[in-house]
C-alpha cells in the first residue's frame, strides 16, 4: 500500500492542537514558521508512538505500544546505535513519493554522551547526577505537518504495524486519530498558569567557569586544541508547567528549531537556532553557528553590535575553524568533491542575540542511510571544538557533570529519507520539580574570560524571562513572576 496522505482544510494552529495533548507522553511538536522559509518551512505534530526506545548507557528499554493491552518492555544490551540503526531499517519506506517531508519516521532526542558508543578515546569523567534517559525515541505511523511557505496542513498516515507490515485499515485508523483530536476541545484559559520558582543554581560559580576558561586557554597555548566549547548548566527548583513554559519560551524567544518534547517523566522545551543535520534523500546540510553579541537596547546601539560581531577576528576565526570541522566532518560521510562551504559568516538576528552563521552541504555516499550518517557527525563540532576528540576529553575534565540532553540532537529521522535535527541549545528540560538550563562559549585563544562568561548570561536570558526570572550584578536572582502565560 501507499502512505496516505490527506489535505486537512480548517485544521488547527500547531499549538492550538499540539495543546490538546500537551500533557500525553510521547507527545512531540517540531514547530517552525520562521520568517526565513528555508530554515523552519515545516511543524509536525506526532502523538502516540507505537514503540518508545530509552536508551541509559548500553541499556535499551524498548516500550511496544498499540497492541490492544498493556505496553510490553523488552530490555536489550549493546551499542545504541548499532540497535536504532536496525529498527530504523525495520520501518524504512524507500519506494514512496518524494516529498519534502517524513512520512513517519523517529521523532525525539540524541543525548551528547551517547558520544561514548562512538569515541573510545573519550573516556567518561564527569558525574551523572541526572535520572534521565541518553536518548529518548519513538516510532511514529502519522503525523500532522503544517507546510507554511504553501499555508496547507497534510495529514500522513503509513499503515505502519510494529512488525514492520503495513495495511490500509491501519492507515485509516491512524488519520482518524488526528481528526478526532482536531474536534476534541481545548484546555481552559487558565491551564498553564505559572507558579512560584526558586533561587538559580549553577553547576559552575562565575569564579569556577572563569578558571576552567583559563585551563582552556593553557591547552590551546600548549597546542593541544584550537577551540573549546566550554558549558555550565543552571537550574531552579520550580512549579512550572512544561507546556506553558514552551509557549512561553517560544513568545519571548521564538526560533526556527522550536520543538516541546513529553518523554513521561521528564519534557524538553526547545528554541534552539542552530540546525545540526537536515538530510533529503543524499543532500545533506549542517549550519554550524559561532560569535555572539547580545542585542542593542536601541537600533543604533544594536546595529552596532552587529558591526561588532561582523568585524570581529576573534569571532571569525571561531566560526572558520568549527566550519572547517564540519567540512571535514561532511567528508566522512559524503561523496568525494561533493562538499561544499555555500554559506560562511552570515548575520542572523534572534531577540537576545546576534549570530554568526555558515551552511556547509554535501551528497551523501551510496548506502549512506541516514542513521548511520548521524552516527558518524554526531556529535556536532560547534559544541565540541577543534580538534573534536580532543577538544572532548577536555569538556570531560572540566565540566563537572554529564551534558545529558544538551548538545545532543533534538529531532527526527523520516522512514522516507527526510530528516532534520536541531542542536540541543537554548533548550530546557523539566524533570522532578526542577527546570534544567545548559549554556555554553566557543573559547578560543584570544578569549576574554569574564567575557565568556557574560555570553553564556546573554544565551539564557530568553529562558529567564520565560520564568520571570532577573540578572542581578551579583549573580542569579529569581523572583516570584506571578505572570501567567499569554
């Protein structure tokens, strides 16, 4: 049988539907509609997996969904990525129409220490000091996807069973799913109030993270790197909840890589900028983002600020060097002279921040699936450094506790050979009553230390707002916001 795919006339906002199951684990809204159409043309809504996949360590809990009874856990051991590899295999659709969205696929997250499975020399010395999942993954047979550049929204459904098989009643099934929650009404105006927050902590004080960018800048004098990205995680003990604070995040700080994630016991909320792969059959495309100004507080102040970063040497040449990376990086996966740089040291424009940006492109290799090319390029240069494994054994040594989640990928791999996945900055995790944010500087060797530090203050202050929370002189200073969401 073919994928069903159906034109649904007067269907929902994204977050008008994607409310409605807020509150559902397994649910996942990918939300674009950024002015720039090539970065964020798409949203997709799935709900629902019909198989979820932890990953912790070499353990795999595979949850099988949707045979009529309980959910049944089977629990594997061995490489994660050698495992989702032969799953995504399983539900693989080579021969439907190419269209320039996935028809089902893996929605979810890739955390950064997965990076264990596929760098030995990187030996793990930070603490695990959170009870989450390195990856968290599910497999989905529908879907809805909001086309804005067309203004049209499709439902898709693939008829997809767990076994791999496939049928039109299933199809039939899965698209009536959607529009049964498309009649379905919505939550009260009052659902997502905000409560109180407390005191923000730091896994780095202001005086540690300035030592260790001292540590750095010995490296790269003694010649072992070039370039560090260098992260300290904050975190508040608050009564917020995750779909408000998404809607929240995504009215102060709106970006192209929006994305709300439920995993059960624990949720992602995500405005990252920085796409880490997109991947349309063998084209593929990586966008490394490096140098940062915060914004003007007027448009003169702040097209100074742009003229700032644009002249910057030292900013310039931290982007050069992780482009490169990336270049190289591409190369491993792709044919010979196929990659390319198209973009170098563009100006994107976000509410709390000036970037710079570059697009680096290539053709994948035959027998490439994309699975195995997310392997390979994961996890992203721009949030490592240069040289990589390097530049990772000493994110080890100095940062004191495991990344998790953050500067993983944020996204999905379609059946179809349509993917995309965002780099998990900007991004916030809610688990047991507290509300995680990592942050992080490219430190390179004429960095400032205090003024890295101030940079990664400029990349939460989005987040803090989404929270009421202030930057004091002194610190981290939360306050009661008493606001409730918009």
């Amino acid at each position: 049988m073919r994928v069903r795919i159906r034109e649904w006339t007067g269907a929902p906002d994204p977050e008008v539907l994607a409310a409605r199951v807020a509150e559902e684990p397994g649910t996942v809204l990918l939300q674009g509609g950024w002015p720039d159409a090539r970065q964020a043309r798409f949203s997709f809504l799935a709900i629902r997996p019909f198989l979820v996949v932890r990953v912790r360590g070499s353990r795999l809990e595979c949850e099988l969904r949707g045979g009529g009874g309980p959910p049944v856990v089977r629990v594997s051991y061995g490489n994660p990525w050698q495992w989702l590899q032969a799953l995504w295999w399983r539900y693989e659709l080579p021969d439907e129409p190419d269209l320039p969205f996935p028809l089902g696929g893996m929605f979810g997250f890739w955390g950064y220490d997965l990076n264990r499975f596929l760098e030995p020399k990187v030996a793990p010395r930070a603490r695990r000091d959170l009870e989450l999942p390195d990856a968290w993954i599910g497999f989905y047979d529908s879907l809805v996807c909001w086309d804005h550049l067309l203004g049209k929204v499709w439902l898709v459904a693939t008829g997809l069973a767990p076994d791999g098989s496939r049928s039109g009643r299933r199809a039939v099934q899965q698209l009536a799913r959607y529009e049964a929650l498309g009649e379905a009404a919505g939550p009260g105006g009052t659902a997502w109030d905000w409560l109180e927050v407390g005191p923000v902590r730091s896994s780095l004080t202001r005086p540690e993270f300035v030592q260790r960018v001292h540590r750095v800048l010995d490296y790269i004098r003694l010649g072992h790197i070039y370039q560090v990205n260098l992260s300290q995680r904050l975190t508040l003990e608050g009564r917020v909840h995750p779909w408000g604070l998404y809607r929240r995040l995504r009215s102060v700080s709106p970006a192209p890589g929006s994305a709300y994630l439920n995993g059960g016991d624990f949720q992602l909320v995500s405005a990252s900028p920085e796409l880490f792969l997109q991947m349309s059959g063998v084209h593929v495309v990586t966008r490394p983002i490096k140098g940062t100004r915060p914004r003007g507080v007027d448009p003169e102040s702040d097209r100074r600020r742009v003229v700032e970063l644009c002249t910057s040497a030292k900013e310039n040449a931290e982007l050069v060097m992780i482009t490169d990376l990336l270049r190289n990086d591409l190369g491993r996966v792709c044919e010979y002279g196929s990659v390319r740089v198209s973009e170098l040291a563009r100006v994107e424009s976000y509410p709390q921040v000036h970037h710079l940006v570059s697009t680096v492109e290539g053709c994948l290799r035959p027998g490439m699936s994309h699975a195995e090319a997310l392997a390979v390029m994961f996890p992203g240069g721009s949030v490592t450094g240069a040289p990589k494994v390097r530049a990772m054994q000493i994110i080890e040594e100095l940062e004191p506790v495991q990344r998790g989640f953050f500067t993983g990928a944020l996204g999905y791999l379609g059946f179809n050979r349509e993917s995309r996945l965002q780099m998990i900055i900007r991004t916030a995790c809610c688990e047991g009553g507290r509300i995680h944010y990592p942050v992080g500087a490219g430190i390179v060797a004429d960095s400032d230390p205090e003024a890295e530090y101030e940079e990664t203050l400029a990349k939460a202050r989005g987040w803090l707002e989404a929270l009421g929370v202030s930057v004091s002189e002194s610190g981290w200073e939360a306050r009661l916001s008493g606001a409730q969401v918009p």
